[in-house]
C-alpha cells in the first residue's frame, strides 16, 4: 500500500518556536503538497514540491517554509509560530500526471499556545 | 482550474444509495473531475477519478453528463463507514496550475441507521 506518513499526529509548540513536520512518501512520487485545514475554510495549499529542490508557493505561504532535499522527504517549517497557525496540516503526495491521484497522510494537528 | 459546486450537506439511510452531485459548469476539455473524502480527523481518501466517460471502481461510481458541466458520485449500498465529507476536484493543466487540486468545502453525508 502506498504510504504518506507525517511525523506527529498531535503537536503542542509555543509562540515564537520554530516547528518542524516532516512528511514521508514510500511511492517515488514527484509530487508532495502540505496544506493546512481549517472549519469553514477546507484545505488551503501552503506549498508544493514538483522535484527534488523545487518547490512553489501555494494560496497561503507566509509564515511558512519548506525544505526538500530528498524526494521522499517534503518538511515545513514554521520559522516562528503564532496562535493563528494552530491548525491541521496535511501532507500528500502524487505522481505529476493529470489521470493520477492524490495520497494523503493522517495529519498533524498542532496547536501553538 | 474550474470551480465545483456541491450541496453542504445530505443524509442517506443505510443500505440505501448515496447519489451526491457537483456542478462544475465551466469545466473545460482536459480537466478531469476526482472525488475524495474524508472522515472525520482522517486526511482525504481517493475514490475515483473520470474524464469523460461514467467510472466504475470498488468504492463507487461517477456518472458525467454528456456536456460534463456536472457529475454524480453514486454510493450504492450506504454504510456507517461512509459517513463522511465528500470533496468533488476538477483538475486540469493550467500553466503553474497543473499540479495543485482546488478544494471547496465538499458535502457533509450522514448515513443513518
């Protein structure tokens, strides 16, 4: 089975910490996205990654960025978090082409205090 | 990418057929149209995908009218377990576009006892 695993389900950071979550894909895809989740507002991109290095921004980027050195590792990082980023952060990944579909992680709620 | 409308919410009973629309009205010749969903603290779920022609997979079936300005996504025998929201994708290749998926806030099925 295809996997999309994020390093933490729940997560507890204070203001001003710089947090990491780590997503882990095991299907060599090109494709890995985070996006983050709030009520009355469905997922939201924060950033995506087409390669190696590469990455895009997404709808919602400041306040984040990310970092992918290998293809089966897409981090983001929140240089200095604050209350508006408690949220829940998805990870997925996917294969560049059009007739192919999105996998997802578990996601990691985190809440800054 | 084409924006989709769907209901907020619907209710099915169990054992029943879920029929959930989406309207994508300005959807244009390449774009595909994909259904995920999610349950509750999950991240999303794939469940198919269809570009012109109706889909048939394990989970469910997508019907696609002829001018594909809408589609269904079929349920045919409801469980608790599809209790869920359901998000309708459509996705096509728009330079710097292609690779993201635009979500909306999906349709909150309740499948009753």
């Amino acid at each position: 089975d295809v996997k999309v695993t994020q390093s933490s389900r729940y997560l507890v950071k204070r203001t001003g910490e710089k947090v990491f979550l780590e997503c882990v894909q095991d299907m060599d895809h090109e494709n890995m996205f985070w996006y983050r989740q709030d009520p009355g507002l469905g997922l939201r991109l924060i950033y995506f990654s087409y390669d190696v290095k590469m990455k895009e921004k997404g709808d919602i980027p400041e306040g984040y960025s990310v970092s992918r050195e290998k293809k089966e590792r897409f981090s983001l990082i929140l240089e200095s978090a604050s209350t508006n980023q408690t949220s829940m952060y998805l990870c997925a990944s996917s294969f560049p082409q059009l007739n192919t579909e999105a996998f997802f992680g578990q996601g990691t709620r985190l809440t800054v205090v | 990418d084409a924006k989709t409308t769907q209901p907020p919410s619907m209710d099915c009973a169990e054992g029943r057929a879920a029929n959930l629309p989406c309207n994508h009205s300005t959807i244009s010749g390449n774009e595909y149209v994909y259904w995920y969903r999610q349950i509750h603290s999950q991240g999303p779920q794939y469940i198919i995908h269809g570009l012109k022609n109706n889909e048939t997979n394990e989970m469910a079936s997508l019907i696609i009218t002829e001018d594909r300005k809408s589609s269904t996504l079929i349920l045919p025998h409801a469980t608790l377990r599809d209790t869920a929201v359901y998000y309708c994708i459509v996705r096509g290749f728009n330079a710097g576009n292609n690779r993201k998926l635009i979500w909306g806030l999906g349709t909150s099925l309740a499948v009753n006892p």
